[in-house]
C-alpha cells in the first residue's frame, strides 16, 4: 500500500500532505454536517418546526450514514479509497448547496439523507488510507490531526455559519459553505496515491466473515456507539439550548460553541502527540490508548450530570471540560481499529464500526428532541446521555484484547466457517 513519496513515516507525518488532506476532508465533512443544528432557532421560526421535528431533521442525516458504513466500507477496499472518498465529497457538498434553496420540511429531510449518503465515504476512506501508509507507532499524531480537523469543523461552521446566518440568514451558509466544499479535490486530484496493493497482500487479507467473528469489532462498535451518543447530542442540540435555555443570543451563542469545539480539536491533536510520545518513551500501546478512553467516559458522565443539574456558569464550564475529554478520545476511536484489523482489513472494520456507532446519530438527535418535548426541559436528556458512558467503558476495556494486529487466518482455512467458531478468541500480535 505505501507509495514511494507519499508515505508518511514517523517523523514526517506532521508535513505530510497527503495525511493534511484526508484531515481537511474530515474537516469539510463536519462543517457542512453541522449547518442544520447551527441553523436550528432559525429552522424553527422561519418553517414553524417544533422540537420533536428538529430532532428528526438532525437524526435523518443519519439514517444513510449509518446504513451505508458497511457497504461503502466494502466498496473503498474494492474500487480505491481515494476515488471513493472525491465522489461522496461531490455528493454531499451538492446536498448543502441545495439545502439553501429549499423551502419545505419535507425536501430539508430529503437532503439531509442525501448528505449523509454522500459523507458516509469519509471514515473508511480516510482510515484505510491512514493503515495503509502511516506507521504504527505513529498512527495516534495522524489520528491525532485527522480529529483535530474534523473536531474543529464543527467550531467553523457553528462560528462563522452562526455569525453569517445571524446577518444574512441560514440559505446563505449553506450555499457558501457548499460551494467551498468542492474546493477540496484540486488539490486531491494532486497528491491522492494510486492504490495498487500486492497480489499477496490481497490474497492476505481476511474475509468478511472473518472480521466479524471478532469480539473485538463488537467492541469498538459499542464504544462508538456510546461515544458518539453524547457527542451528537451534544453536536446537535448545543446551539438550541444555549439559545432556548440559558438564553444566549445566536451570536453569543455561535461564539461560546465555537469556542467550546476549538478546545476539542486542540485536545485530540495533543493527545494523538502525547499518546505516540507516550509509546516512545516506553508504556505500552495497550495501557496509552485504553486509559484514554477510560478517562474520556468518567469525564463525559461527570459533565452531563453538570450540565444537567448545575447553575449556568458551573454548566458553562462542563460544556468545556467535556470538549477536552472528547477531543483526547478522537485519536484512540480509529487509531484502535486501525492498529486491530490491519491495512487489509481496516475499510471493512471501520465500517462496521462506523455503521453501529453512527446508529447513535439516528437516536440521540431524534430522542432528544422528544425527552424535550414531553418533559420541557433537557435535564433527563443530559443524564442519559451520560449514563451510556458506563457501556463505553465496557467496549472499550474488557472487549478489547491487548492491542496489536490481530493475527488472521489465511482466507482458504477460513471459508465456511460461521460466527462464533473462531476458537482462538482475539489473539493479537503484540507489536512491542
């Protein structure tokens, strides 16, 4: 998989292109995905919508992102990440365009799926280009970059959609951030290597029945799905209940969000860096990226209860505790995978992974929206989303094995064998 020039290695992943790329796709991604909870108080007076109908517009993006992990995941191993990925950019970055021209509910949804469609390419792109070309002991500062990007999407598109929206109304955002959006592959069409894996590397690689008997793959679905939970209900509901509830303008409130995204972009590029600095200084790739995690879910069940029961200025500060926990998590979520499944395997894991913890998007949003609705307050709303932590830590620690690459059986041996047979459990290669 690596190409002569464009490889990042340990030392040159900082500078290189190619990794700052796929971090800006993910960047662009996040961006145009957070438009609509940014525009949320304007989508509510301008289409006479309520709670429970935002909540549905903001899980419907999910509906086709989730649903189509696993098929596109199968589709970048089998026709080239790097042309996947341009395509879903063409495909998302017109239903944000789009999205500033329409004028009903119905249609807004419509796109809305039609935008998670186009985005579900980015992370099974972007994480089996990372495993083909990075090298292990350096896969948590490119995390570590790639989160960084698109953790601060959401500080972009919130701040400067918000203020451009509070001037010159939400159409407006959508039609420029879009149309900014398909900048992008100039330069992809540039740097993006050619993918020509070895015939022996293909012959390699494990089945898809085989990625799926792994505990392990379950286990860092389930810590995703709950990771990701808080965070979309955080991504999707914050801009309203700073508005609606603790009654910031839209202005201040698009500054105090972005602002609260820009501490966890900071966070998950330090701790990509200090996690790999970590390793090199000898603690082992197991305890680096598992106690991470571990933090990152006491912290977030912490500061949901906060936000929960607290007066404003002790809720103010969880909003941006929270941001550093979940930011410091953003390397380990795909750096895990990749280290796990492999350059062979790790399209098709991430987009298992991706599909069931992108489920939450589905939940989180809509559910919300509901709790909102019938108990008319977001205090309920703010506990479940911490008490689903509880199983993060679960998928994250006791279904994982210690981490390394997970030694596969050759395809030939494995043929025919159904899930639940594999009687070696995860083994994996200690990489130390």
């Amino acid at each position: 998989m690596n190409n002569a020039g464009t490889a990042p290695t340990e030392r040159s992943v900082l500078r290189n292109p190619f990794v700052w790329l796929l971090a800006a796709v993910l960047f662009i991604n996040y961006v145009d995905r957070g438009l609509v909870p940014t525009a949320a108080p304007l989508l509510q007076t301008d289409l006479n919508l309520g709670p429970a109908q935002l909540g549905v517009l903001m899980s419907a993006f999910f509906w086709s992102y989730a649903l189509m992990q696993i098929p596109v995941g199968w589709i970048v191993e089998r026709f080239g990440a790097h042309r996947v990925l341009a395509g879903g950019l063409v495909v998302w970055a017109c239903a944000t365009i789009l999205a500033g021209f329409s004028h009903g509910y119905a249609t807004l949804v419509a796109l809305r799926v039609l935008l998670g469609l186009g985005e579900s390419t980015g992370f099974p792109s972007v994480s089996k280009l990372l495993a083909g070309s990075v090298p292990a002991k350096s896969l948590g500062t490119a995390n570590g970059i790639v989160g960084f990007a698109y953790l601060f999407g959401p500080a972009v598109g919130t701040m400067f959609g918000g203020l451009l929206m509070a001037r010159y109304g939400w159409r407006l955002a959508f039609l420029v951030f879009g149309a900014l959006s398909l900048t992008w592959l100039w330069p992809w069409a540039k740097v993006a290597p050619r993918q020509h894996a070895p015939a022996a590397q293909a012959a390699a690689a494990p089945t898809f029945m085989m990625i799926l008997r792994r505990r392990a793959l379950w286990g860092t679905g389930l810590g995703l799905f709950c990771s990701n939970y808080t965070f979309y209900f955080m991504l999707s509901w914050l801009p309203y209940y700073l508005v609606r509830v603790r009654g910031f303008a839209t202005a201040e409130m698009a500054e105090l969000a972005g602002a609260a995204y820009v501490v966890t972009a900071l966070s998950a590029l330090a701790a990509g860096f200090l996690i790999d600095r970590g390793i090199a200084r000898g603690a082992s790739t197991n305890f680096a990226y598992k106690s991470v995690m571990a933090v990152a879910h006491v912290g977030a069940i912490l500061c949901m209860v906060g936000m929960a029961q607290g007066p404003k200025p002790l809720a103010i500060a969880c909003i941006f505790a929270y941001q550093v926990v979940n930011g410091a998590s953003s390397p380990g979520v795909y750096a895990i995978s990749q280290i796990l499944a492999g350059p062979s395997a790790t399209g098709r894991w991430v987009g298992v992974q991706n599909s069931l913890g992108n489920f939450a998007g589905v939940v989180a949003p809509a559910l919300t929206g509901f709790i909102v609705a019938r108990t008319g307050h977001f205090t309920a709303a703010f506990l479940l989303a911490g008490a689903v932590n509880v199983f993060g830590l679960i998928g994250w620690l006791p279904m994982l094995p210690k981490l390394g690459p997970l030694a596969w059986d050759s395809p030939s041996k494995a043929r025919g064998v159904e899930i639940g047979d594999d009687r070696r459990g995860d083994q994996a290669i200690d990489p130390e």
